[in-house]
C-alpha cells in the first residue's frame, strides 16, 4: 500500500478544519457580549440545511443617504460597522462607522454585499436560525408577535446567534412528534 | 404507513428495479458484442489456419487484453450513483433529524462516519492483496460526502447565516482536493471541483460579479496536467458548456473572449490544434450570449462579434486547421443570425433561445461527418451532443411546457410585430436544416451511406419543434396540450439518449456512453423526483436507492471478475 502517509494528513487536514470551525466559534461566544437584537423573519429553506428562518434586521440595509464617496468607499471595503446603543429591552442602530469604532461602544462588524436599488445590503452572519425539519411552519404562527435575536458580539465585532426570542421568552420545539 | 408512502416505495422499486435490468441488459449487451470477442474468434480462426503461430496469437491478444478490461462503464456508474444517492441520503438524513440527537454526538457520529469510509476505501482501493478499485473508488467518494455532511452539520448547529454558504461549499471543496489528487480518484476531484464552482456562484450572488475566476482556476491546471488527449476534450467541453451558467448567461458573455484568449495562450504553447478548437467554440458562445445581451452593443453596435471572428479565422488560415474553420463558418452563419435577430424581449421567453441552441447542435451533428479527422470529429460531436441534450432536457419539464404555452408567450408562425424578423429567420434556419435533413434522406436512399441516427434525430427534434410552435395554434385544450408534449418531450429525451448509446456503441466512443449513461441516470432520477419525491422520506429514499445500487455494483463487478478469469482461462 503506497500512499501510506498521505491519508493521515488527509485526516490532520479534515480535524484542522473542524477544530478551526469550532474555535472561531468559541471564541465568540465565550469572550462575547450579549446583544438582543429586534427582528424580522421570512420563511425561505435553505438547499443544504432544510428548514430555516431568515432574519432580518434594521441593521442589514443601510437606508440613510450616502454620500457618492462614502457610498464607494463602503463598496471597496467590503466593511462596514453597526454601532449599537441599548434602548430599555433591545439594541437599536446608532449609527454606521465606516472605521473601526472605540470599545466602549457595543457594535457589530457587517460585510456589504452589493448594491441594490440603491440600497447598501449588509450581512452579519446572523442572518440564519436553524429550525428542526417541518417546524417552521410552528413558527410562523408566531408572526405577528415581537421577535428578538439574542447574539453574542466579541471584542472585534464578530456576531453568533445564541437563540430565539418570541415575545421575551426563548424558542422551544416539541421534538417528540 | 399513508397510503403514498407505500405507491412511493412501489413507484420507486419499481423505476429502479428497470433501471437495474436495463442495466444489466447493457452490460451483456456490450459484453456479448464486444469487438474483443470478435477478434478473439477471428484470432483462432487464423491460429487454426496457421497464418499466424500461438506466439503471435498471443502477443494480439495480450495487445488488446488490458484496453477491454478498463471498457465496462456501467459498473462504474452505478456505483458512482449508488454512492451519490447514499451520500446524499445521509446528508439529508443528518439534516432532518437532527432534533433526536444531541449536537455533539452527532458531530462526532458523522466525522467518524466519514473518517471509517475514508480508511475502508482506501484499503479497498489500494489493498495489495485483493482490491476492489471500482468499490474502493466509491467508498472515497462516499466519505467525501460523509465529511461534507459533517461541515454542513456545524455549520447549521452554530447557525452560520446561509449567506456564508460560499465559505461551507469553499472549504468542503478544497479539503477534498487532495484526497482527489493523492488517491488519483477522478469523480472526487470533479465533486471539488464542483464544490468550488457552486462556491463561486454563492459568492457571485452575494457580491454581485460574475464568477469565471473559479471555473478557470478549476480547470487550467487539470488540462495543462493531463496527458491523456481524450480527458482533455472532456473538460474543454465542459468549460466551454458551463460557462453560460457560469458567466450568468446574458450579462457575462465577454468572458468567453477571456476564455478564447486562454484557449489560443495554451494553443500557441502546446501546439495542439485541440485548443484553437475549442478557441473557435468559445467564439461560438461568445456569439450565442450575446443573443440578450451583446457586449459593447452600446458602443460599437451589434457586429462586434466579427472582431474575435475574424482574429481567430486568420489564425486558422495560417495553421491551416480545417476543422475550427468549419467551425468558425458556422460561428458566422449563426452570429448574423443573431445580430439580426437580437430583440430584448427574446431573452424573456427560454424556449426562444432554447429553439436557437437546438437548431445549432442538430447543425453540428450534422455537418460532422464531414470532417475527415478522426480526432477533429470530437469537439464536433460534443458540441452536438450537448447543445441537442441540454434544451431536450430543459423542455422535458411539465412546468416549463406550461410556460411556454402562456398566451403571452406563444406566437405561433404569425409573421407580423416586433417578433416577425426573429420569426421569419428562426424559418429560415429550419428551412436550412429540413433542407439538410432531406440531403440526408436522399443520400439514404440512394448510396446507404447515411446513419440511421442522425436521420432519426433530425426528424424527431424537427417536429418537437413544429409541435412546439404549432400545437398551441390548434384550437385544442390546453390541458391536452400541454401532457401531449410533456410526454412527446420526455419520450424525444429517452429516444435520444438510448440511440446515442447505441451509436456510441457503433462507433466505438467510450466516452459517449459514459456520458450518454450518466444522462440517462439523470434523466430517470429527474422523472423519479416528479413523481416520488413528496410522497416518500427523502432521506430514506436516497439511502435505500443508495445501498441497493452499491450492492448491484459490488455484485457487476464480481461478475466482471467472472467473466474475466473464465475468459482467460479458456485462452
């Protein structure tokens, strides 16, 4: 057997992988902050990962008019950053930073993905909860009520969903059907 | 169990079980009829003749031993799909049950999962004592799938947004690049390199650009790499044929320019004239995008396609390469047609371009008995090939029938409006193939030269066409209609597919009836999901079909085995 070596880096390669994955995310939830955040969600599925809602935020459209030059320069960056400021239940929009704000503001790193209609698109990678397969639709008799997001934030503005929040109270499924 | 459920799993035996004995039929069929089989009774005539002695007859067949071992498709393919279905079957499995099962666990459950296929098809495939290439082959692949359905996993169990999509398709893809290349297995390297392709379509539409980058990163290298002439025109092919999908058909299509200048850099370093082929065909897609969209149409009008044009014609004078010419004669006929015919609204209505692309593959397969080369048929055929194959496949949908029987979509033949020089020159082209066509008939009839399966085609994708046009004019129901040619569609596929095997088998093209068998899987397991699809558990409908297509594979390869050692031991 040649190729004796070769599938045990296959294997180291396969566990970096994995081990990158899971780091990246435990950094953030164990050094983050706990941000709740108000939202909107669409029922959409997605082709890998079945059921799942989309969410969506004041924050993931940059509505206020830009500038011709700050519109270009938020499209070359790539980057832009939500600065966030606590209104009694949730965190609301302060404003948009272009530049990395200090620390002792609470803000959430967005990627910009595209210009539509006029409209700056950001995502922050929170834009996705995973429901159980067919348990979407349990959600959507939700609608209508205030939906919260509750979402850790790390030091560099990083953003992971811990849950769901309807009303105040965390999303349960019933998984003995 | 509902009721559906049950006709599911009938549905599905019963489509699978056919496939099974097509299968099998195929296999003897091609086994049976073998051109080794020929030579071997023609080799013992000689021997008892005494022409030739048994140190001769032996070297001729020791010759042609090897070649005919590697030549049993079906095998491969059905392990291959055996193995897809189960791989698939497990990914969805893990991803709609994933509420009965703790994260952890099932992280770990698939990581090992796929980790203990990894280690078994490698020693499958590479065992000294005993392998299994074929089977071993599949087991890799299967752990491929296994792993990306462990990537997947974390990804939904951390809830990265669906928008990172790309970053899930990226990594699953370039962490099974090396395990294609170290394990020399070809259908992992095109499932990477397919990863990374879809990586590319994700990142595409998050940013907005086009996404050419991905496919030509893909490929280039795997064709300067490759020696192998014939596995090279397979992805020149490929290139070539994706790169509408690819560059967002209407928008992009000047990347075909990119691709030409590619396709003439390799040509001018590796001089073979392959490559100023497939120049020539990247022209042709390069005028074909531009039926929605012509580039700089804005700035220097609808002729500048008769720039890169007349480029590549001079170079073709120069080196003498008669074949690109024939192509390239075709590129204008059909790049005026184009420019003549462009209307914005043409883009709307698929089965108007799609009319377009089917006329120019018949063509194609047309003319490409003319070509003399043997070598230089190739391009020619898979040009063809897929240009036929691709609109037969997208009109064998009952949805899309339905869409083009919208009122405001069907025209009929009526030659008035914006649509009458689009009209009057799509007729023009049919008069040129129907003209062609009878060339055919009568050359037929009178030196029995012609092939029956050009003939045959011609005249089927000729009338799906008038059906298309005309049917929708008579004044019968539309429902009618529209299950008339979703079959008349459906039943032209089939016909197609089957008699390109055949014809394949005629003409001694492997790669065609690989290719034509793989289709004709898709094709069954399109028609499957139509039917099957809501009524049976996704997951467990991939893993049965799965596991029962590796079990016949395992089984066709041990008969392969039999067949073999029994052969050789009557030598």
């Amino acid at each position: 057997m040649k190729n004796k070596y070769l599938i045990w880096i296959v294997v180291l390669l396969w566990i970096t992988v994995l081990s990158v994955i899971i780091f990246k995310h435990n950094e953030i939830t164990t050094h983050g902050k706990i941000v709740i955040l108000k939202t909107e969600p669409v029922d959409p599925r997605d082709p890998f990962r079945g059921d799942y809602l989309n969410l969506q935020y004041d924050i993931s459209t940059i509505a206020d008019p830009l500038t011709e030059i700050q519109k270009k320069e938020v499209l070359q960056s790539r980057k832009i950053y939500a600065v966030l400021k606590k209104e009694d239940y949730y965190y609301v929009l302060d404003h948009f930073s272009t530049t990395k704000p200090n620390k002792n503001v609470t803000y959430i790193r967005g990627g910009v993905w595209g210009d539509l209609s006029n409209m700056i698109r950001v995502q922050y990678n929170i834009e996705s909860y995973f429901v159980p397969e067919g348990k979407g639709i349990e959600l959507q008799t939700h609608l209508g009520k205030d939906m919260f997001v509750e979402v850790y934030v790390d030091e560099m503005g990083e953003a992971a969903i811990k849950t769901l929040l309807i009303g105040k109270e965390p999303v349960k499924f019933d998984t003995n059907q | 169990m509902e009721a559906a459920a049950i006709i599911g799993i009938f549905v599905s035996l019963l489509i699978l079980s056919s496939f099974i004995v097509g299968g099998i039929f195929l296999i003897f069929f091609l086994k049976k009829s073998s051109h080794r089989m020929w030579l071997l009774k023609e080799l013992t005539l000689w021997k008892n003749k005494q022409i030739i002695d048994s140190e001769s007859f032996d070297k001729i067949q020791e010759m042609y031993t090897p070649k005919q071992k590697e030549s049993i498709p079906p095998i491969k393919i059905i392990i291959s799909i055996g193995s897809i279905l189960l791989g698939i079957g497990l990914i969805l499995f893990i991803a709609s049950n994933w509420q009965f099962l703790s994260g952890q666990f099932k992280l770990l459950l698939t990581f090992i999962l796929s980790l203990v296929t990894l280690f078994i098809g490698y020693s499958l495939k590479f065992s000294k004592r005993r392998p299994y290439p074929i089977l071993g082959e599949g087991l890799l692949f299967v752990s491929t799938l296994i792993w990306g359905a462990t990537i997947i996993f974390l990804f939904q169990n951390y809830q990265v947004s669906s928008a990172n999509n790309y970053i899930l398709t990226l990594l699953w893809g370039a962490s099974i690049f090396p395990v294609a290349i170290w394990f020399k297995s070809e259908s992992i390297f095109y499932l990477s390199f397919f990863l990374l392709f879809l990586s590319g379509i994700f990142r595409g539409n998050l940013t907005e650009t086009p996404v050419y980058l991905y496919l030509l990163i893909g490929f280039i290298p795997f064709l300067l790499t490759s020696r192998d002439k014939k596995r090279k025109v397979i992805p020149c092919s490929i290139l070539a044929m994706l790169m509408p999908i690819f560059t967002r058909f209407e928008t992009y299509g000047i990347y075909y320019l990119l691709l030409l200048t590619i396709f003439l850099v390799i040509y001018f370093w590796k001089k073979e004239e392959m490559y100023l082929i497939f120049g020539s065909i990247s022209v042709f897609f390069y005028i074909l995008t531009s039926i929605t969209k012509p580039f700089l149409a804005q700035f220097v009008g609808h002729w500048f396609f008769i720039l890169p044009l007349a480029l590549v014609l001079y170079i073709v004078f120069w080196k003498k390469s008669v074949s690109s010419l024939f192509i390239l004669l075709f590129n204008f006929v059909i790049g005026l047609l184009v420019q003549f015919t462009y209307n914005a609204d043409v883009g709307k209505n698929v089965i108007s371009v799609v009319k377009i692309i089917f006329l120019i593959g018949l063509l194609y397969l047309l003319f490409e008995r003319y070509i003399k080369d043997k070598i230089m048929k190739l391009p020619f055929m898979v040009v063809g090939y897929f240009t036929m194959l691709i609109p037969a496949f997208v009109l064998s949908f009952y949805e899309i029938i339905q869409e083009t029987l919208d009122p405001k979509i069907v025209y009929g033949f009526l030659l008035y409006g914006k649509f009458a020089p689009y009209r009057i020159l799509s007729i023009i082209v049919l008069v040129i193939v129907l003209g062609t066509f009878c060339l055919r008939l009568l050359s037929k009839i009178t030196k029995e030269s012609g092939d029956i399966f050009l003939f045959i085609i011609s005249g089927l994708s000729l009338l799906s066409i008038l059906l298309l046009e005309l049917l929708p004019l008579l004044k019968l129901s539309n429902n009618f209609v529209l299950w008339f040619l979703t079959f008349y569609q459906n039943a032209f596929l089939l016909t197609f597919i089957l008699f390109t095997i055949f014809w394949a088998y005629k003409k001694c093209m492997n790669w065609l009836i690989n290719m034509s068998l793989v289709v004709f899987l898709i094709f069954v397991i399109m028609r499957y999901f139509d039917v099957v699809w809501k009524l049976l558990d996704r997951s467990l409908f991939f893993i049965l079909g799965g596991i029962i297509l590796l079990g016949i594979g395992t089984f066709m390869e041990k008969l392969r085995r039999k067949l073999v050692g029994d052969e050789h031991h009557e030598e």
